[in-house]
C-alpha cells in the first residue's frame, strides 16, 4: 500500500484556528440537534407505541434507549428538539437549567468567535466588558442589564454600544440560548451555525411581525425644485463623493439618480440610496424603522418597490447601473439587485453597501460585484447576525473592506459622513481600490435625478 504523504500546508493558528474550531463545533451543534430531533420523533412516534404494544419488552426496551440518549449526560444530556412534545420537553429543560450537549457545543463555539474577536480588539478581554460576558454565561440576564447600564452611566451610551459590536450578535445569540425565553431561540441557532436568522436574537420578534406593518405599493415624487439640496450635492465619480451624498441627501426618504457618460461616450447611471431615517417607528417613508427590520430580512418591500419605480422613470432599460447605499440603504440597494426583474431589465454591475446588514443577500446575476464596506464598531453591520470578525466567510467575489474607526462613538462611527472620512483619510486603498472597480462610471454627470420614496 503506498502511504498517503501528509498535508504540507501549516495548522492554522490564531484567529484562523479559533475560527475553524468555531465553525466545527457549530456544525458539530447542528447534527447534535438533529440527532435529538429524530430521537424524539422516533420516541414519540406512532410505530413506536404500537410495536410496544404488541412486544411490550422490546418496545419498552427500545423506548427506554431512546430515553436514555435524550437525557442521560453521557448521551445528548438534554436533546429533545421538534414536534409539540419534543418543543414542550426542550422549554421545560430550559426551565430547569438543562441545556443539553447541542447547546454546549454551540455556546461553546460562540465562546471561541468572541475569543478571536478579542484577539484584534483586547479590549473584550479587559474591564466590565469581562463582567459583561461572564453574566451572559452564567445566565443571569438582570446583572449583564445592570452591568450595561453601569458602562453607559460610566462612557455613554454611545460608546458601550460601539465597544460591544465586534460581538454583539454572537452575544446576543449566547444569551438567547441560555436564557428562559423559547421564542428567540431559533435566530440564536441559526447565528451559531452561519445560517440566515429570521427573527431578532434578543426577544425573538420575527421578521414576518416587521413585514406585516411594512406594506405599501411604493411612490417616488421627483423633486426638482430644491436647488440648495442640488447645490450641496457633488458629481464626482469616486465613491467617496456618492456616499458623501447619501449624507447630503439626509434620512429624510430621498435617493438620487447620477447619469454618467463615460470615457467610451456611453450613458451609464449611479444610484445612490439613503438610510432609516428618525421620527416615528412607523411612518408614510420606506425609510423608518420598521422598513428598517423588514429590509434586513425581505427582499420585496416598500423601499424596493419605490426605488424601483425612481429608476424605471429615467434610467432606459438595458443600461448599466451601480447601486450605493448607506445603511438600510445598503440592505435595499442589495434587494435590488436580488431581484430577477430588475436586473433582467438593467445590468447591476455594482452594489457597494455602506454599514449595511447584507451578508446573506445573494445578487440575482452571479456578475454582479458586491462590494461591503464596515467599520468594525459600527454595530449596524451586525444586524444580520454576521459581524465583521464572523468566521464565515463571504461568498466568493464579493469585497469586504473593514477597520478601526478612531471614534467609537455610535451612531456618529454609522454616519455616512464618518465613513467617507475614513475612506478619505484611514482606509485611501480600499477608496483607490473601489474607484478602480468602478472606473466606467467616472466621467461627467449629466443628469441628476432626486426622489423622494412613499410607502404608498
């Protein structure tokens, strides 16, 4: 037999290595969690009652083993998952503090990401950060609330919000698999195995309850009478000028439309998308904060729906079109591009999304190029349950440029004007690298369209 030669490549070590030990065990947690469903249903199964019925000793054996697996601390310790009974069972271990082998391993793999977060941000690993975390594990919800607020009272608000982003959504998915609450468990599983999150982690609200109060066909009235807005808007064809706009246009509900001609004499568009706006959770703009929620995890929303109406009214079809958004900006501007009739109709060559949740949002045309861009303390990237330090990776070809913002102050390290100073000023290569992607589009701005975007 010829002996296989080893592996030449190095064990990874550092961040790679808690990485990849993070990823086994939320794989691990997965199959675990299977196995304890289909345990349950086997247990709870019909087939099971009548053989025992029939053979009481071998049904009552084979029941007892199943029992013995679901329970025992050398089996799934406490693996019931699935069905009305299998559900009923796995609340009331939670009940009784037994989490079982699944959520060990998940807990356990959560422990390891935010161990390699602190290894590029230490400060996790110092001050009542620690304090923080360690209530988190030992499940006592009251004194991490307590602790948060003592950092608040001590830094504000703002700044604790910022210190806790690197981990924020791997946090929040540890405490809602420990905690008494079943309804926000199953975001937590999906964070803790690189699965899409349909639901928020802390109470467990899904997205669905969002979408509900986020309907509406979608308007967009164009503006063409604010020439001060005109004014303070640039036409340069860098991206640090567009997300510079984004700023001038404010979260107010308004996006803007750039034609560009380029070197080649050919008419290309630039579409640039504003965040969620302040005032009331719900309100008639597509841009509040339950369009927030529901542009996170929907694709079809109001906010889409009035963009797309924007471009179908001066961008032709068959044109070339880059999308930048900030924000839930971003979020929209990625469900465009999502969408099988808007780029059959235009060609998305480009979504550069600015502090934005969009690691599970998938372009309809596999070309086009998805360009994210994140400061690590802005903790609106995270969102989506993956932070910039996730140890999944992104799809292939997509660009993620991440930093250290020298404030960690939030919301002011989210301000779309914040990044376009670090783009400008810290990051210039991943700036000189993106206006490179994006060479076509710069040329002189021939039009300007501004809209403002309605639910209805």
């Amino acid at each position: 037999m010829t002996p296989t030669a080893p592996d030449a490549s190095p064990p990874p070590t550092g961040t790679a290595a808690l990485h990849a030990a993070s990823r086994l065990l939320g794989t691990a947690a997965a199959d675990t969690r299977r196995a304890g469903r289909d345990a349950t249903a086997a247990l709870c199964s019909a087939e099971l009652l009548a053989a025992t019925l029939r053979h009481p000793r071998t049904g009552l054996t084979a029941a007892r083993a199943l029992l013995h697996t679901l329970t025992h601390r050398r089996g799934l310790g406490h693996g019931f998952a699935g069905g009305r009974r299998g559900t009923a069972a796995e609340y009331a271990g939670l009940l009784l503090n037994r989490t079982g082998l699944a959520r060990d391993l998940a807990v356990t793999g959560l422990r390891l990401r935010i161990e390699a977060a602190a290894l590029r941000h230490p400060e996790l690993l110092h001050g009542p950060l620690v304090r923080l975390i360690g209530a988190i594990e030992g499940d006592r919800q009251a004194e991490a609330v307590k602790i948060f607020r003592e950092m608040s009272a001590a830094d504000g608000t703002s700044y604790s919000l910022s210190s806790v982003a690197p981990v924020f959504a791997d946090l929040l998915a540890w405490n809602a698999l420990i905690d008494e609450n079943p309804f926000n468990d199953r975001s937590a599983w999906a964070i803790a195995t690189g699965e899409v999150p349909d639901a928020e982690p802390l109470l467990g609200i899904p997205i669905s309850f969002w979408a509900f109060f986020d309907r509406g066909a979608g308007r967009a009235e164009l503006l063409t009478e604010d020439t001060d807005l005109l004014a303070r808007l640039g036409t340069g064809g860098s991206v640090t000028q567009w997300v510079r706009n984004i700023a001038g246009l404010g979260n107010v509900g308004r996006i803007m439309i750039h034609t560009v001609t380029g070197a080649d004499g050919t008419d290309r568009y630039v579409l640039q998308m504003s965040g969620m706006g302040g005032g009331a959770p719900r309100n008639d703009s597509p841009m509040d904060l339950v369009g927030g929620f529901t542009n996170v995890g929907r694709t079809d929303t109001p906010y889409t729906r009035a963009a797309r109406k924007a471009v179908a009214a001066c961008v032709p079809a068959g044109a070339r079109l880059a999308i930048v958004g900030h924000s839930q900006g971003g979020a929209a501007a990625m469900n465009l591009a999502s969408i099988p009739e808007f780029t059959d109709t235009y060609e998305v060559t480009h979504v550069v999304a600015v502090g934005s949740p969009i690691d599970y949002k998938k372009p309809a045309d596999p070309r086009t190029q998805v360009i994210s861009l994140v400061n690590e303390h802005d903790i609106v990237p995270a969102l989506d349950g993956r932070s910039a330090v996730s140890p999944y990776q992104l799809p292939d070809g997509w660009l993620e440029f991440t930093w250290l913002d020298t404030s960690h102050a939030f919301p002011l390290c989210h301000a779309a004007e914040r990044y376009a100073e670090n783009l400008d000023h810290q990051v210039p290569e991943a700036r000189d690298r993106i206006d490179a992607l994006l060479a076509h589009y710069r040329g002189p701005v021939t039009e300007t369209f501004v809209f403002r975007l309605y639910d209805r």
